[in-house]
C-alpha cells in the first residue's frame, strides 16, 4: 500500500450482535491511505496501514487483510 491509494476498508462486523462472516455480507468503508508518521522506527510485529476514512473522518490503523485497493496511486 502506497500513500495516496484508495481503499476500501472491511467491516465484518457493523453490530456485535450481527457478526456474519459470509462474504457476500461484508460493508466496506472507504478511504485513502496516508503516511503513517510515528517517532519509532522499530519493525513492527502486526504491521498496520494508516487510513483516512471517509466515514469518520479520522485517520485509522488496519491490518493489510481487511483492505482491498480501489484505485492505485501511480
């Protein structure tokens, strides 16, 4: 993933209460990934993406597998 992609951002789970696996059930949130800019500059365990989401309005951290890239940045 590359600063500038358009993401979109699996949510499995909108509702506790409604935690469905079935692919066709997944909502996604969409969103571009930005430069994660943090002090440290130690390899990271779990790796994350910083996204800023559309939805929230907020820059989030996910894993790689729940992101799909819409649209590369060249």
């Amino acid at each position: 993933f590359k600063p500038g992609d358009l993401v979109a951002v699996a949510a499995h789970h909108i509702l506790i209460e409604e935690v469905d696996l079935n692919p066709e059930s997944t909502q996604y949130a969409y969103g571009v990934v930005v430069e994660n800019i943090k002090g440290d500059t130690l390899l990271a365990l779990f790796p994350q993406v910083a996204v800023y989401v559309f939805r929230n309005s907020t820059v989030e951290h996910h894993w790689p597998s729940y992101l799909k890239v819409v649209s590369s940045r060249r």
